[in-house]
C-alpha cells in the first residue's frame, strides 16, 4: 500500500499544482474567500462529500469582518469567473466563506483534517526571478497575495478529499475535511468551531508549509504557539476650531498618545516572553482642527492563555483610566483572538510512525517549540483535547530560496504538497 499510495499522489501532483496556481493567482483576505471557497465546494459536491458551508457552517459571531464596500467588491470579482457554480457561490455571499466536506464508511473514529484559504494585503513581486510571475499565476488581484502557502495548504487539502472519495471503501468512520477562512487576524476558526459537526472529534490535524525551512523537515507535533487577542480602541473626544474655540474641543490624540507610552511602561511588568504591541494610530483630520477621534490597533501575545489574558485585562484598564482623565470616551473591540495550545504526544508519535514510514522526508522531528507566532488551528486543538480527543499541528519545509513568510517574493517548493498530502492520506486510513 505504501508505494501505491505514494504512487497516487505523484500521479496527482500536476493537478495539485494546478489547484494552487489557480488559487494563487485569485487571492482572496478573511471572510472574502468568495471564489476559494466556491471553487472547493464544487470539486467536493463533484466527489460525493456532504457539503456544509454558508450559514449552515459559520455562526453570526464573526470577528474582524472587512468593510462592507470590500466584502462587495470580491463577491462581485468571483460573479464575474465563469469557473465558478453561481448557486454554491451565492451561499458565500457576506463573508460566510467557511466550506466542510464529509465522507463517512463504517463504523470508526471521527477525524478533521484543517486547511486554510486566506491571503494578505501585500502586492506581489513582479521580478523576472519571480516564479508566479515567471509562469503567469501571479495574483490578479491588486494588492492581495498568497504570501503564507494558504494556497498551497487548499491544494493539499483538496488533493486528500480527492484521494478520500475515490478509496472510500478505505475509510473507517467519519472524515471532515474544513476549509477554513481567516486564518490571518485570528478570527475564522472561533465561528466555525461551535458547529454540532466538531462536538465529539477524536482525532484533529493542522499544517502550515514553511517557505523557511528546507523541504526534507516534517514536523509532527508542534507546541507553543503564542495565544493572543488582537483589539481596536477607538478614543472620542470633541472638535473644535484649534485658534478659535480651542476650549470648546476635548483632543483625542492626547490619550491615544499617553496610552502608547503607558502600554510600552506595562510591558515591564510581565515576563519576558509577552508581546505588546501598538501597530497603529490614526488620529486627526486637519492641524487646526481639535482631533475629535483617535484609533490604536494592537495585539498582545503571551506563552499561555492565562498570561495572555492578564496582559490584555490590564491593558484595557490602563486604556480605560487613561482616556477618562482626558474627558474622553472610549470603545474596546476584539477582532481576533488565538489560544496557546500543544500538539497531543501520542497522535504526533503515530504521525511520526506514518512519516518515516513514507520515507518520504529525510528529518522527521517529533516535537518542536513554535513560540514566535500564533496559530488560529490552536482553538480547534483545544476544543478538541477538552472533548477527549487528540490533536496535532504539523510544520513542513518547503523552501526554494525565495524568501520567507509575508513579503512579497514568497514562493514555496511544489513538491511537498503532494507529498504531505499522500501523508494526510494514510493518517485518515488508520484506526
């Protein structure tokens, strides 16, 4: 079975790579994936799956959702594909861009395999030394690209279901394969992970490619990723002329300034490992205008969900006493969170097991600390464990020299998604 199944995939891998290009080149932010996430449901209805998606999958409590003129703007770019099914499509429609395919034979353990669709607000690298540019699938959409494998993750994840419904009689209880939206922002896994499908899971696994580590690694249970809330205050004070009526003005800069100084003075007091961080500040209309309104968009991270969360209440106080002494109102809004979570040892062993088996990777590592980002996989890890089952988030090297993560040449090596995929494969086959 071990070469035949390697054999599939190599088989497949054309077509992976096809997928991902496609996906690439449509680069869609959270809760806007209209077209991945249309595209992934018709290949899974053409397969046979059970198909949740839309509101039938995501719940009304969304963080972080785009504008309204940016959630119209991608619906409207993926009307106008024509590879898309308009009906699946509509199902999307304001942002409930979440998509699950499930095959169920025999009686056996329910697993969930997670990928992610998302893309970021860069602009992508239009050098000649630029693959995507190179082989003409470089994103078309201004702005956006798949610069975190997201789309190689969907190509993965798709080559498994395709695998899945064609050896069902393989199966042994129930898979759920999530497509996941928003990943980026920490905010899509919390509305999907409430669904009745996720109750009794036994066995959940997460991947990330790592454009930064070389295509021979296979991480099989990862640990330590940073939990972290990731919030907006927005600060209102009262405009005035500023030579006029200066008086009459309360100047919201004033707080949102003394906040920035205090959080950096708050950080002191927590252990090393915590991250604050004040990303941006938006304040002012004209300089002889009283700023009537300031906006700081920050995040906290820390090791543990405990630590993470006593950053994040202190810092709310410090927000709200600041702004009080300024005359000042002001609004907290959570936009993202993420838990701290680790990899279950028994299931990363079994991984390992299947790895080495594969031959398939020349280092295969059992265990490894992750501690300098956070991972939205961590809420349906912890969900699960909770529940009595198990859990793993895998890392796989995937470099080709192009760079790493979040910049605009990142690229990865192709290969290793037929490869990883051929691995997510055999782990659904097994008791």
């Amino acid at each position: 079975m071990m070469s035949s199944l390697s054999s599939y995939f190599q088989d497949l891998q054309e077509e992976m790579i096809q997928w991902r290009r496609l996906v690439h080149k449509h680069p869609e932010p959270a809760w806007c994936e209209f077209g991945t996430a249309t595209f992934v449901a018709q290949l899974l209805k053409k397969w046979g799956f059970e198909i949740h998606m839309g509101k039938d999958l995501i719940g009304e409590e969304r963080m972080n959702l785009p504008a309204q003129e940016s959630l119209d703007s991608f619906y409207k770019q993926a009307m106008e594909r024509h590879d898309l099914d308009k009906e699946l499509l509509a199902k999307t429609e304001g942002g409930y861009t979440a998509v699950a395919g499930v095959m169920e034979h025999g009686d056996g353990p329910v697993k969930v395999f997670r990928v992610d669709m998302d893309a970021l607000p860069i602009t992508e690298s239009q050098s000649t030394e630029h693959r995507p540019s190179i082989k003409q699938f470089a994103s078309t959409h201004a702005g956006f690209m798949h610069a975190c494998g997201h789309d190689a993750h969907t190509a993965i994840g798709l080559g498994l279901a395709k695998y899945i419904s064609e050896h069902k009689e393989l199966l042994q209880g129930k898979i759920i394969i999530l497509f996941q939206p928003a990943e980026e922002g920490l905010g899509g896994m919390a509305a999907v992970v409430k669904h009745p499908l996720f109750s009794q899971v036994d066995e959940a696994y997460g991947c990330h490619v790592w454009a930064n580590r070389d295509p021979q690694e296979f991480i099989c249970g990862t640990y330590g990723q940073l939990a972290s809330k990731k919030f907006d205050v927005k600060i209102t004070g009262k405009a005035s002329h500023a030579a006029l009526a200066p008086e009459k003005g309360i100047n919201a800069m004033l707080p949102a300034a003394e906040i920035i100084l205090s959080l950096e003075q708050l950080k002191a007091e927590f252990p090393s490992h915590i991250r604050l961080n004040i990303g941006q500040m938006q304040a002012g209309t004209a300089r002889n205008i009283i700023c009537p309104e300031a906006i700081l968009k920050i995040e906290t991270r820390a090791g543990d969900t405990l630590t993470r969360d006593k950053l994040y209440n202190a810092a709310i106080r410090t927000i709200e006493e600041i702004t009080r002494k300024y005359a000042c109102s002001c609004k907290v809004s959570l936009v993202g969170e993420a838990e701290s979570a680790a990899s279950s040892k028994e299931l990363a062993k079994k991984v390992k097991q299947t790895v080495t088996s594969a031959s398939l990777f020349a280092n295969c590592i059992e265990a490894e600390l992750h501690n300098t980002y956070s991972e939205d996989f961590c809420t349906l890890m912890n969900h699960v464990q909770q529940s009595g089952g198990q859990a793993v988030f895998m890392g796989i090297g995937a470099s080709n020299n192009a760079g790493t993560h979040h910049q605009p040449h990142f690229d990865i090596r192709e290969e290793v998604m037929w490869k990883t995929a051929r691995i997510l494969a055999e782990l659904s086959s097994q008791k």
